[in-house]
C-alpha cells in the first residue's frame, strides 16, 4: 500500500522532542508518503504491518524518515512472536537524532484457561526499558485472574518493579 498525507500543525507553545532539541511556536506544513506491505493473518509470518517506510517533509521544518518492521511468527499453536523494531531518524532546523525504539511480545497458551505473555521494551533516545509478564487465569467465562510482574528503568538510572493481581468475578443472580 503507497498512502500520502499533506498536514498542517499549529504549536501554540513550544516542545521539547528531546532534552537537547526545542520545537518553536509556529506553523509547520508537512507531507509524509508511506509504504506499507501487510502479510496474509493466515500465514505462519506474518504482521499487521510487517513493514512500514514513512518519509516526511517538512517534519517541524526538517524531514523525518522513519522504518518500522512488525512480523509476527507464529511457531506453534500455543506461541506467537512479535518483533517490533522502528528507526525514526530526525533532522530539523535546531538539530537531529536518530532513535530505535524495541517493542517485541510473545504469547504463550499452556490452554484456553492459562495464558502468558511477556512484553519487553526499549527507547534508545531516552534509555527507558520495560519488561512485563503477565499471566492470565480464566476459571470461568468472564471471570478470571491476572498477575502481572513489571520491572523497567528510566532516563534517571532509577529502577522500579511491581507485582499486581486483578481478580474478576461476576455474580449470576
């Protein structure tokens, strides 16, 4: 698929779209193409957007280019992999960058009553890192248990984790 877009943004205050680079107050016009290719859902790989190429123009009054790979594998039955990779890379007039941004999960079905997954995430421009396990329970139709295990790092160096339950249970009167 081959789609264009012709956009106009209108920033009323400034950002920042990283700690180094500030986007003024202003008017910023763009034009972006992108190039899509979608794998059939029935095959073995395959991904809602498997790949995707963005080129903008006028992208805060600089260009962006931006690729994006998304295939998923499925190698069994009972387990998907997804592989989420994007590269922005970013010229504007105040600077540029270029981040890769990781977000892959996998799911795993023990049954149709136990289910898994696990999601990890990554942010090069701003070193954050995420990973989460989450087990899913379901001892009735609409009523289940959820444990989820999350552990991640920011820009701050500081790390932080957490363990939650989330128990549902609905009652038939």
């Amino acid at each position: 698929m081959v789609d264009q877009h012709k956009i106009f943004e209108r920033l009323l205050t400034p950002f920042s779209i990283t700690p180094d680079i500030k986007i003024p107050v202003g008017g910023y016009p763009s034009h972006d193409i992108r190039i899509e290719y979608q794998a059939s859902p029935g095959r073995r790989h395959r991904g809602g957007r498997f790949w995707t190429g963005d080129q903008g123009v006028g992208f805060f009054g600089g260009d962006r280019t931006q690729l994006k790979l998304n295939p998923e594998i499925k190698f069994s039955k009972n387990l998907l992999v997804n592989i989420g990779y994007t590269l922005d890379d970013v010229h504007v007039p105040q600077g540029s960058f270029r981040a890769h941004t990781i977000n892959s999960r996998a799911n795993y079905s023990f049954s149709n009553n136990l289910l898994t997954s696990v999601t990890i995430s990554r942010n090069s421009l701003s070193s954050l890192f995420n990973a989460r396990f989450r087990l899913n329970y379901i001892f009735r139709k609409n009523d289940n248990f959820f444990l989820v295990y999350d552990e991640g790092h920011g820009a701050d160096g500081r790390s932080r984790r957490a363990l939650t339950g989330k128990f549902t249970y609905t009652f038939d009167f």
